[in-house]
C-alpha cells in the first residue's frame, strides 16, 4: 500500500513538474547583446550633424573673401565633399582609416561597411591592445563611423582655399578622391585607429583630441604646396580684389563657431563624466567649454592686433582671429582647462597674424591663408597641448609640460614631422600626377572671365551687379 501511495505521489510530481520546470526555461531570457546609451547616441548624432554643418559654413567663409565671378565655384568646392566622400568614406575610406591593420595603414575587411553594424563593443577584438574593444563602448558602431565621415569631408575642403579662382573643377574632384584615399586616410589611422602608429591606441602616444594633426596640419601643408604647384592666380599680387561680402565670411565663421562644437566636445564620445585620481572629469563639457573659450581669444587678439597696428579693427579679422582660435585648441580641447584655452587662443591667433603677413611678403598665393590659419594654427595648438595638457581634466589623456612630462613635447614634435612630410610629399605627388593626365588649372581666358561661368554655367548674381572684367 505505501508503495503504491509513493508511486502515485511521484508520477503526480513528475506530471505537474514538467510543466513548472518548462515554463521556467521558457522564462529564462535568452542573452542579448548590450544596448547602446541612448543619451550618448543622441549626443553623437547630434555632433555629427554639427559637423556636418561646418562644412556650408566654410563655403560661406570662403565664399565672401573671393570675387562675386567665383562665388558658385568656391561654395561648390566645400559643397561637393558632402557627396564625393560622403560615397568614398562608406565604400573605402571607414575601413581604411579606422579597422585593424597596419600601424600606418587600416586593413580592407570593412569595405562597404561590411561587419560595420548597430554593435557597440568586440567588433575591435582580437587586434592589439586586446583591452580595446571598441571605438566608443556606447554608441553603435555606424554611429562612430559617420561621426568621423563629418571629419573626412571637411578635412579636404579646407584646403580649397588655397586654390581658389584658378583651379579646375574636374581636377578638383580626383585630387579630393585621390587625397582623402593616399593622404587622410593613412594620418586618420595612425593618429586614432587602434593599433597606429602615432595614436594613444597602442601607438605612441601623441595627444590630438580633435584634429590638430589629423585634420588642419594636414589641410594647411597640402593647401600651401597645392598653391605653389598651381601657381598665382593671373591677377595676383598687383590686381587683387577685396572681399566681395563681408557679411558671408561673419556668417561662416559664425557657422563654424557653432559647429565647432560638435567637432570638439562630440570627440569625447559620450556624455559620462568619470574620474581621475579623486576628480570628477566630464571631458565633453571640458571640450565644450575649451572651445569657446580659446574662440572668444582668438578673436580678441586678432582684434587688439588690428587695432595697435593698423588703426582699426575688422569683421574680417574677427572672423579670421576667432577661426585661429579653435583650429589651435582643436587638438587640446579634451585635455587643458579654461584657462589654457585663453592662451592657447591668444598665442595661437598672434602667431597666425604674423604668419599671414610672412605669406605676403613671400608672395606665394595662398589664396585665403589656409597654411598661416590651419597649418600653422594647428602646429601650435599641437605644441600648446603637449605644454598645457593636464589629467586632472582627462584620466584618459597625458600630463603635458607644465606638470613635469617633457617627453610628450617630443612625441608631438614627431607626429607634426610624420605629418608634413605625409601631406607635403603626397601632395605633390598626387598634383602632378593629375597635371599630367587631365590637366590641373582653367585657361586664362576663363580665369580672367570667372569659373561660375566657365565651370558652372550659372552665376551667383545678376552681372548687373556682377564684378564682370572690363
């Protein structure tokens, strides 16, 4: 009797705990991979677009200091990049600039994208240093990657400032193709990638925050050799003109003010604040704050300067102060406090004024100081960073000079050589090549006569009002 009674007991468990046991593996969740923080990928996207937007505002930058015959021609210059790289960095130019490879070069597995989806971490595993595991451990992966696409498509339109109202289009085109691929591409890598060459990912260990190297040396030194291989424009130096509207170069650098700040607060990549020793860090609010601050001191200097030296002070040159100032602390703004961003703006600005006039006295035709402004501009901000870098703002960053590390001098002054000699060399190298096969400037006749008309078959303003040659 008793075994019957624990028979029946045990087949009546056996029946009720199958059931029970098989809901509760069907409640145990399967494992999901981590989610992105929205508010960080807000913050990013956001930034991209930021970005993004600097690029118009360049054109209008550049727009107002050329003649009105070559208003359409200059804005295109800026504007075409949002399409040819904004095509190229999907196809080539993310994989080779940010997916393991080679120190100086990133490897082809990414090509189109592919492997390059919504993941926010381990899409880095298995590459030197093994600790990091992705770009941004918040974000997704595309989101990084347009984030940076916004800095490879403004990076080339700096330097069409140098070559304005004498350049052919077409040739324009291939050399953006050409340079973001042979020359962007590469320092991109070698500065930010992991594994390269010059970065803080198993590099070593230059501090660029935002794009003094990789972003305005190489602009500014490709801009000054672009304009000695293509030669002075035919007006130049006896029969330049002045700006032909002021007010679209305040607008410009009012529009790159503002974009600046996705370009440099956006490079924190996240919104967290986090520590350093016993310090509270917030590195995008640093970035943030850094950036204004060494604008506002740009402008100022230019402005003082103006006014002692020549009598007056200009919109022009507070356009021109204020843009030297965050190109100079571009490559500090995540690592100094606010107020290094003052004298970083100060030196950064007093230096870029009288490398302008050096440009004059040389009489080589930088057509709108790209090298004095970005070239020269972000080899001081570079310098600067390695003086005033400090980690009580950024545990991830470096002490600088001033807090006993003057090692890091020396690492700076080699990624600024590795870069002059990658954009000047490759430069030349890609300028020739299109000289030889489709040619690199317009005829006289439609120099003289203006691009819009002659590259574009438009014209920006009724020849009412035009500057038409006599």
């Amino acid at each position: 009797m008793l075994k019957k009674v624990v028979m029946i007991g045990a087949i009546t468990l056996l029946f009720l705990g199958v059931p029970l046991m098989g809901n509760a593996f069907a409640q145990t969740p399967a494992a999901t991979p981590p989610a992105a923080d929205t508010g960080d990928t807000a913050f990013m996207l956001i930034s991209a677009a930021l970005v993004l937007l600097m690029t118009p505002g360049l054109a209008f930058f550049y727009g107002g200091f050329v003649r009105s015959r070559n208003i359409l021609n200059t804005l295109m210059m800026s504007f075409v990049l949002m399409a040819i790289v904004g095509v190229s960095w999907i196809l080539w130019g993310y994989s080779l600039s940010f997916a393991p490879g080679l120190p100086f070069i990133g490897g082809l597995q990414w090509l189109g994208l592919n492997g390059v989806g919504l993941e926010i971490t381990d899409y880095l595993k298995g590459s030197n240093p093994p600790e990091v595991l992705s770009y941004a451990g918040t974000i997704p992966h595309q989101g990084f990657m347009i984030y940076q696409a916004m800095f490879a498509i403004i990076t080339p339109a700096l330097i069409s400032g140098a070559i304005a109202e004498r350049m052919s289009f077409r040739a324009y085109c291939l050399f953006v193709v050409l340079w973001s691929t042979f020359i962007y591409a590469p320092l991109d890598h070698m500065v930010w990638a992991k594994g390269g060459f010059l970065g803080l990912y198993g590099g070593l260990g230059a501090l660029d925050f935002a794009g003094g190297t990789v972003v305005h040396i190489s602009s500014g030194v490709s801009a000054l050799v672009a304009a000695i291989v293509l030669g002075p424009r035919k007006t130049h130096p006896d029969r330049l003109s002045p700006p032909h509207n002021v007010p679209f170069i305040l607008l410009g650098a009012g529009l790159l003010w503002f974009g600046w700040f996705g370009f440099n607060a956006g490079s924190a990549l996240t919104l967290a604040s986090g520590t350093s020793g016993n310090l509270v860090t917030n590195v995008a609010t640093t970035a943030f704050v850094s950036t204004n601050t060494s604008a506002a001191a740009g402008a100022l200097m230019w402005l003082i300067l103006e006014s002692v030296l020549r009598g007056k002070p200009t919109a022009v040159g507070a356009a021109t102060g204020a843009v030297a100032g965050l190109v100079g602390i571009t490559p500090a703004a995540g690592f100094v406090t606010p107020l290094s961003a003052i004298l970083i703006g100060f030196i950064t600005a007093f230096v870029c004024f009288y490398a302008i006039s050096f440009k004059h006295k040389l009489q080589i035709d930088d057509a709108l100081d790209t090298f004095p402004v970005h070239g020269i501009g972000g080899t001081v901000g570079a310098i600067l960073t390695a003086v005033f870098a400090t980690t009580q703002v950024n545990g991830g960053g470096k002490d600088g000079v001033l807090r006993g590390n003057f090692g890091e001098l020396g690492v700076e002054l080699v990624a600024i050589a590795i870069a002059y000699a990658i954009a000047g060399v490759g430069t030349w190298i890609i300028l020739k090549v299109i000289d030889a096969t489709v040619g690199l400037r317009v005829k006289e006749e439609a120099e003289l006569q203006g691009l819009d008309i002659n590259e574009h078959g438009e014209e920006g303003y009724n020849s009412e009002f035009g500057d038409r040659p006599t």
